[in-house]
C-alpha cells in the first residue's frame, strides 16, 4: 500500500503504527471498540468477535483504501473543474461506442493514438480514475442533469464507512444506530466519535450531517435488498460469493483463538 499512497500519508501511518504499539494506543483502541460494543448492544459473549472484526475491518477496508485512493486534493478548483471536463468527455465518447459502426472511420487512415473510439474511450476512463483519486471523488458517473451532475461527493469513502456502521448495528440482537436529520442528533455520532481516534486525519469531515443522511438511506436499501434476496434464497438455492477479505478474517481470528496471551485485537 505504502508506494501507492502520499508522503504525508507514509509519515502518519509510521506514527499511528507506533502509537498502535503504545500503552495509550492499546488503551485507546481497547476502550473504543468496546464503547461501539456496547453502544450497539453487542451481547457480552460476542464482543470479543465483534471488536476483531471492527479492527480488522478498520484497517483492512478503511484505512488502507482511504490512504491510497483519496490524495486530498478536495478544493482546488482548477482539478475540479477539469475533472467535470474529463469526466462529460469520457461520457460522450462511451455513447458513440455503442453505434461504432456508424463511427468506424474514427482516426482513419493515422498511425495517432488512441485509435478507434474503444481506445478513446479507454484513455479517457484511465484519465477520469486519475482525476478522482486526485480529488477523493468516487469513479461512478455522475447524472446527466439536476444538482448532483457536478457533485463529485468528496465524502464517499466515509459515506461507505457509516453505511457499514448502520448495517452492523442492524444485526439481530442488537441496538440499532439513530440519527435524525431535521435536528442533527442520534447515536450514530457516539459511534463515529468512539472511531475517529483509530482513522487517517480528515477523514471524518467537519460538518458529516448530508454524508450520514446519505449512508443512512442508503443502508436501507441495501437492508432491503438482502431481505429479498433470502426470500429468493428460501425458494431457489443460492449461494452469497465469499470474499477474499473476509476468508483472511476468518483465517486470522482462528490464528488469534489458538494463541494464548495476546495484546488487544492488534496482533
């Protein structure tokens, strides 16, 4: 991950390894997951798990795609405004991909690349990957029209980092996360309060009220949908794909469960 990432990021992930190793840091991270644990309504006899898996999740999921996919260059205005470019360009070229053959004689007759709309296309998406690792913004297209056409959601790494909390609180046997939009409040700010210790610094943004609301809203709907999909599952066989991050999971709680002595949920 590390020659992926920023050399600001290099030097804050050096300091939070060793703050890991520290007293305090175990403390830190001790108490807080367990604090979420609690906050959740974690039973007593799952937690040990739960917070395993909170940490793994944390470093695994969150901080490793945080640091090499999001550059921070969130409000420089000349990047924004060509990455809206990039990206209207790269949306125009794919809609003339799909009639090729009416286009066929695109760079005709030229040894200049890219040749064909294929390879225009492609230059263009690489470019609009570029861009938005450049400006924290997620790769998926925006809408063609309304307010959201040129929101590049700077926040869309924390947006999944809350709707992973709303899910996991939604589990049976447990409280489920609240928040209320109109007034601000609710226990999903506890939990993210309990969580910024252990994440890169800006990650969690000042004013995270629209990115709760979003994650929110879109927890229900994947809520929604896995509730159809065991009704589906009930009548068909089928089978949820496993992946490859949650088997290391599991292969690393079994490595723990057959040690003695360990230190917190770090090693």
């Amino acid at each position: 991950m590390a020659g992926g990432i920023t050399s600001a990021a290099k030097e804050w992930l050096k300091k939070y390894g060793a703050w890991i190793d520290s007293d305090i840091g175990q403390k830190t991270i001790t108490e807080n997951l367990n604090g979420l644990a609690k906050l959740m309504g974690v039973p007593e006899s799952e937690r040990e798990r739960f917070c395993f898996e909170t940490w793994w999740w944390i470093g695994y999921a969150t901080i490793g795609p945080a640091l090499s996919l999001q550059k921070g260059y969130t409000k420089d205005a000349d990047l924004h405004d060509a990455e809206l470019k990039i990206r209207a360009a790269h949306k125009a070229v794919e809609r003339l991909c799909n009639t090729k053959k009416k286009y066929r004689d695109f760079n005709f007759g030229t040894d200049a690349q890219p040749r064909g709309l294929e390879e225009c296309e492609h230059m263009l998406s690489n470019l609009v990957a570029s861009f938005s690792v450049m400006t924290n913004s997620p790769l998926m297209p925006l809408p063609d029209s309304g307010p959201r056409s040129r929101d590049l959601n700077k926040n869309w790494m924390f947006e999944k980092f809350v709707v992973s909390l709303f899910s996991k609180s939604a589990h049976a046997g447990r409280r489920r996360l609240t928040f209320s939009h109109h007034n601000g409040t609710g226990t999903i700010f506890e939990a993210i309060k309990l969580l910024t210790p252990l994440l890169p610094p800006g990650f969690v943004p000042a004013a995270p009220i629209n990115s709760i609301r979003r994650a929110k809203k879109i927890a229900q709907e994947q809520a929604k949908w896995e509730r159809k999909y065991k009704e589906r599952k009930g009548k068909k066989k089928g089978k949820w794909l496993v992946a490859k991050a949650w088997v290391k999971m599991q292969e690393e709680w079994e490595r723990r469960q057959g040690m003695k002595g360990g230190k917190g949920f770090t090693n």
